[in-house]
C-alpha cells in the first residue's frame, strides 16, 4: 500500500467514524449548554422570587403571607399591596415568557412547574384573585390566559 492509498484509507475511516462522531460530540454539547443557560435562568428568577419575598416580609403590615383575608388597611396600605401585587405579576410573567414552552423537555416541564405552583399558592388569596383585571392590563395575552386559568381553578369551591 502505497502512501497515497493510505491517506485516502484514513480520510475514508476520518468521514466514517469521525465526522458522525464530532456530530454527536457537537449535539451533546449544545444540548447541555442549553440546559445550563436553563438553569441559570431559572437561578435568576428564584432570586428574583427571593427579593420579592423580601420585600414581603418588609412590609409585614399588610399581611400578605397570612392565609386569612384582612381587611381595614389604609389607602397607604392598599397602594403599597397593589404594587408588590404588581411587582408579582412582572415575576410571573417574566418567568412564563423565559421558562414556558408548548412543547417541554422533562427538565422545563420540571422547572415550569415550580411557578405553576407559586401562582396557584398567590391565586389562592382573594385579595390578589381580586386584583389580577387591573395588574394584568397590557401583559402578554397567553400569560394573561394562563394565569386566568390557574385563578380560576384556585378560587374555584371545593367540592
């Protein structure tokens, strides 16, 4: 065998074996980076989340983690609940425009569900049910759908 048979012998087994396995190689590498920048960004809106649970505690007059409707708040009050409301829907929003997809990995669904869970916790308040036609004025249209639906299945009696 000459040397010209084996250069062209070693880019025959190059283009059989190395080039479907630099595809693969490729394909896991994207597939993992993407499920990182997944997590980063779920990362990011749990501390958004955090914050916002802050500043829930900060204002511990108006009785936002209590499960008992409260009542008798000033007009100081009700403004400042109207805004940390306000401050929630851009959460949730924000978190169903980054994390959501009609069509999600196992992973997603996973981290789709946690907020799926902290909305219907929130839609569970009267007072936040209440508010959701003023606070979701402008939002996008299938958050605005879904949220709707999940305030509607929390408020909804018990049987």
């Amino acid at each position: 065998m000459d040397a010209l048979q084996m250069l062209e012998a070693a880019s025959y087994l190059v283009t059989v074996v190395g080039l479907p396995l630099a595809i693969l190689v490729f394909v896991h590498d994207r597939r993992r980076e993407r499920q990182s920048d997944e997590e980063e960004i779920y990362l990011r809106l749990s501390d958004e989340y955090s914050d916002f649970m802050r500043l829930v505690i900060g204002n511990a007059d108006l009785r936002l983690l209590s499960r008992e409707p409260v009542g008798g708040f000033t007009e100081e009050q009700q403004e400042r609940k109207h805004a940390l409301f306000a401050i929630l829907i851009s959460l949730f929003e924000r978190a169903y425009v980054l994390v959501y997809e009609d069509d999600m990995s196992r992973q997603q669904a996973r981290l789709w569900q946690s907020w799926v869970d902290y909305m219907h916790e929130w839609c569970a308040r009267e007072d936040f049910r209440s508010a959701l036609p003023r606070l979701l004025q402008g939002e996008d249209p299938d958050f605005v759908a879904t949220i709707e639906r999940i305030a509607a299945e929390t408020g909804a009696p018990r049987r």
